[in-house]
C-alpha cells in the first residue's frame, strides 16, 4: 500500500507541474535595464584619508577594502598605489555591485596614494582617492612613555611591539580622535596585555574616550591581582590591596570616573564627585588622565586635575595584566564590565606626568588647551553641542536653541531663539574671583537681551517663578537700546547689595556698522568689576564689599531667564562663539592676548 500511495502522488504531482507549466511561463517578462543615466559610485572602507599604518616591519601589508556599484552594469573595477596598477576585476556575479578586498603585500615607508576607478560598460567611470601613510615603527614621543595603542585597525602596543589577548569580539570605531581608527568596546568583550615587566613606582595613563552610558557602569583600566581567596573565583574577583582600577559610573544620569589604587595592604579612593562628571553620548572626545606617585594620585579630565588624594604608593604585588575597557577578569564583583565607548590613543608612563606635560599630550593630539597661565576652567566651541570641553558636562537647553552655521573658528556657533536659551550648573564655576570671554556678532532684535546670567532664585518675587530679578549675588551681563546702539552692562552682587559696571556711550556698540564679530570679556575680583570691549575696557566699578554667589546654581547662556527677566532681559538672537570662564581676574594683557588668539 505504501508503494501504491507513493506512485500515485508522483503522477499526481507530475500532471500538476505539466498542467501549470504554461501559466508559469506566462508569468515571466522580459525587463529593458533602462537608461544608463549615471557614472558608478566608489566607496573606499580602508585604509581612509589619512591613515597611519605603523607597524614595527619596513615593509607591511596593506588590506585594502572597497565597494563599487553601477545603475546598470560594471566593467571593470582598477586599483592603482602611487601610479602603478595593483588589481584589476571585471568578473562580477553580481554585474551592478562588488565589494572587494585585496591585499597588497608590498607596502614601504611613506605617503602613498590609493586610487580606486570604476567604469560601467558605456565607458562612464568614478575615481576615489585616498591619501595615507605607512610610517616607520615607533619612536617614543614622551619622557617616560612606557606603552602605546593608537587602535589604527589593529591593537598593536607599539612601544614594546606585542599584541594583547582579545576577549570576546572587541571592534574598530571607524573614526578616532588620532589616526582613522579607534577602540570600539562590545559587550562580554576587552583587551588584556601582559605589563608586570613595564610597572614601576610611579604610573600615569592618558587616553580619549567617547562615553557611552550602556551600560551604566564599567570598567576602563584595570591592573590588579587574582582574588583567588573569593569563593567564586575565577569568576568573580575584587582584591584591591595592589595594582589600580579605573572606572565609571552612573550618577544622576552623568558618568562619574573614580579611580582606586591598592598600597600592598589596602586601598585608596580617589573620588572627585560631581567634578569628575561626565555627560555621555555627546559626542564628544573626551580626554582622561591618572597619575600616581609614591604621595598622591591624580584624576584629570580634560588637562583639568577632578581629585588630589593623598596615597602611601602603589604596590604590584601578583600584578601582571593590564584589562582594557572592562574590570574583567580581576574587578568585575560590582558590575564594572565591559564599556561599550570609544577608546583612541592610550599611552602608560613609568612616572607620575605633570599638569604641562598632560597638557602638551592634549595639544599634540588635536585637543584644546586649557592653558594654566590664565586660569582658564571653562570652554564651549558650539562646533556641534552644548558641552564644556573641559568637564565634558553639557548645558541644559530650554526651548529650541540652535547651532549657527557660522562661527569665529570653525562652523558653529551659538544662537539662542525667542524663549529659549541654555543653562549650565554653576558650582563648579563659582571661583574667588572670575572672568568671562567670548566671540559676539550682535543682533538688536530683541532691543535688549540677557547674554550671562549667574543669579540666585527670586522666591519673594509676587510672580515668582515666572519673574525674577533678585540681584544681591552672582552677575548679570546684558545689553539694552541706547539711541539705537545697543550698550553693554554688568550687575554684580555683593551679598547685601548690588554694583552697577556701566560705561554708557563708551560701551555702545552700534549694530549697523558693527557687523563682524567683536570680543566681549569682562572681569570680577574681590575688589573691582571691569567691562571690555574689542579688548577696550569701557566700564569698571569698585567692590568695597567683594561680590557673593550665595544661593546661585545655574549660568544662563543667551538670556537673563529664568533670573534676571522682570525688565525685558530675555532671549538673545545674537551669535555666541568660544566662550571662556576664568579662576581669576584677568589683566588688561590677558584680555589682549585672547583677543590677539582668534
């Protein structure tokens, strides 16, 4: 029965197909390709405008990727280095796009030239041109330099030419802050790298990162020694008494990074609290230092020291790998696992590196200086947000402000709108004495405008909070119609009362003719409050009472809300671009020297 079943359907299935068979063919049509209306498009995926290839061999192979389609059909796809063919393809299966790879094994020292040429089969072709180099192996840049990682698309340490372990799947960014490439953290996933031949009594570590938030915790740098006392070992380690970890975690939706370092008996934490903050997913590259001598260990972001602790040294004793984004394996008991940032240039010292010599790293990688000898703690390049480069906190924003496709230095600048503006915390900002700079094309429209405003909350105003204009701590800087030019003043706060910085006509601008951007600074001391414009101080007044910032807590950036706007003070339409605060008062030659920097 089984075998007459079996026959019966495949003559039943048989006469199905040759039933359909002509309804089949009826479905298919031929399809014209259509004009051939446009040139192919080349995509090059490595190596990038200038990447760096530096490896320790004179001589190296280069991985070349790239991609080509066509609205109708490929002919041929060339590669050419330095005027010379490299490859050719013209065998496609699929005839309108090719993604390729080809190795070429024959790289030297020295700038080349990758050209990739497409052309369809009417004869159209597109050229892509990458600009690269091959450089010869490393030379240490720094005194003291021990170790680095550029993660040029490879994880190469370039100093002692060794590949770490890689746990997991860790990646490349696709971009960095040096170089084409930087460190991409994935989840379960790290670095380690044999270092107990590299440690020494003093230790610093310096290296970008831009933040990522998911997960809310993580850690970072990590040298310590395995817990095997745990009762979960090896899955579970936090012996603290030697080595170091760095690390960050959530607080108030901001990533704080702390660091501990273990003396041999016990441990040290080096804690800056909110100065230590973070705001991620910026996008933003952020710089992070540590540093460690035989008396103190130091947090710096952004060049700027967060936390100064007191320590007894370090001690290494079982130390022998450094884990890279993650606690893993020997600081994972509390959650600090894999970090999902970016990571780029991570360079080890065998000495305890000074605030210049931080500093000098930063600049040499394409960072801003935040030059000690003015005091500078605060910048905002509105290039592409709202965050201060040397926290990395960003502003808050209120309302739609905007980004202006204009700016003194590069593309950006800052505009506020009608009703909205930005405010960022100023506690961290509320020096002895201080100073404010920034770039300023004006706009009289709104005839007048709050620009900078710390100011305390107006509570005993009738319509508080929607009115406020309590002005016995903090500063007011604004600008008010004077017979069609708008005039800058200041309002400072001195605890029981208020001084007015006003220089009348003299610190008139007139929008008309004042159409380029002009140099706003003014300056507050213990003692006298000064105005310049266009580095001209227009204004002073004394402070025989000094100045407060009693029950201040936000800076105002475009307007006088939410606490200077009873007279009008409120959104400014102007343009803002590099805005600076100051520890201190700066001098005439200060303000000259900014000004003279644009």
């Amino acid at each position: 029965m089984r075998i007459i079943k079996s026959l019966f359907l495949s003559t039943l299935l048989i006469f199905l197909i040759a039933g359909c068979k002509d309804a089949f063919l009826d479905e298919i049509k031929t399809v014209e390709p259509g004009e051939d209306t446009a040139a192919p498009e080349v995509t090059v995926n490595y190596p990038a405008n200038g990447t760096e290839i530096q490896v320790y061999e004179s001589v190296t192979s280069v991985n070349i990727e790239f991609e080509a389609t066509d609205d109708i059909e490929l002919a041929t796809i060339t590669l050419t280095l330095d005027g010379a063919e490299i490859a050719s393809f013209s065998d496609f299966v699929d005839y309108r796009k090719f993604v390729g790879e080809y190795t070429y094994s024959e790289l030297a020292d020295g700038d080349h030239t990758l050209v990739v040429t497409a052309t369809d089969i009417n004869g159209k072709s597109t050229t892509e041109t990458i600009n690269f180099s091959k450089i010869p192996p490393y030379v240490t840049k720094y005194d003291g330099e021990i170790f680095y990682m550029p993660f040029d698309n490879d994880n190469v340490e370039l100093v002692n030419v060794r590949f770490p372990t890689e746990v997991g799947n860790m990646g490349f960014a696709g971009e960095g802050k040096v170089g084409g490439n930087a460190l991409a953290g994935a989840t379960d996933s790290y670095l380690t790298i044999p270092v107990s031949d590299i440690l020494d009594d003093e230790f610093s570590a310096v290296f970008w990162m831009k933040v990522n938030d998911d997960p809310d915790r993580a850690g970072i740098l990590v040298v310590g020694p395995p817990d095997t006392d745990h009762a979960n070992y090896p899955d579970v380690q936090n012996d603290r008494t030697s080595g170091f970890r760095f690390f960050r975690e959530n607080v108030a939706g901001k990533q704080r990074f702390k660091l501990n370092v273990g003396n041999g008996t016990s441990d040290a934490w080096i804690d800056g609290g909110a100065a230590a903050d973070v705001a991620p997913n910026s996008g933003e590259w952020v710089h992070f230092a540590f540093t460690i001598s035989n008396s103190e260990a130091i947090v710096y972001i952004n060049g700027q020291p967060v936390k100064n602790t007191a320590i007894s040294g370090v001690d290494w004793t079982n130390c022998d790998i450094l884990s890279i984004m993650s606690g893993s394996p020997r600081f994972n008991e509390w959650g600090h696992l894999s970090d999902r940032s970016l990571m780029d240039e991570l360079r080890l010292f065998n000495k305890s590196l000074s605030q210049t010599e931080i500093l000098t790293i930063i600049n040499d990688e394409g960072g801003t200086v935040y030059n000690g000898e003015f005091g500078e703690k605060f910048y905002m390049d509105f290039e592409s947000n709202y965050v201060d480069a040397a926290s990395g906190l960003a502003a808050t924003q209120v309302g739609s402000i905007n980004l202006a496709g204009e700016g003194l230095r590069g593309s950006g600048a800052f505009q506020a709108a009608t009703d909205a503006y930005a405010t960022f915390p100023s506690n961290g900002i509320e020096f002895d004495e201080f100073s404010a700079s920034f770039w300023y094309k004006v706009n009289a429209t709104p005839d007048r405008a709050g620009i900078l405003v710390v100011g305390p909350p107006h509570t005993e105003n009738a319509d508080y909070p929607n009115t406020q204009n309590l002005r016995t701590s903090g500063f007011r800087f604004f600008r008010e119609n004077a017979g069609g030019k708008q005039r800058f003043k200041l309002n400072v706060g001195t605890g029981a009362g208020e001084v007015w910085v006003d220089g009348a006509a003299a610190a008139d601008v007139d929008p008309t003719t004042q159409t380029d951007w002009i140099h706003m600074a003014f300056t507050i001391s213990g003692s006298v409050a000064r105005v310049y414009i266009d580095g001209v101080m227009v204004s002073e007044s004394d402070l025989p009472e000094g100045f407060s910032w009693a029950n201040c807590d936000i800076m105002s950036i475009g307007s006088g809300a939410p606490r200077f706007n009873e007279w009008g003070h409120k959104s400014d339409l102007s343009l803002m671009d590099e805005l600076r605060i100051f520890d201190k008062a700066l001098t005439q030659a200060e303000v000259d020297a900014i000004k003279a920097a644009r």
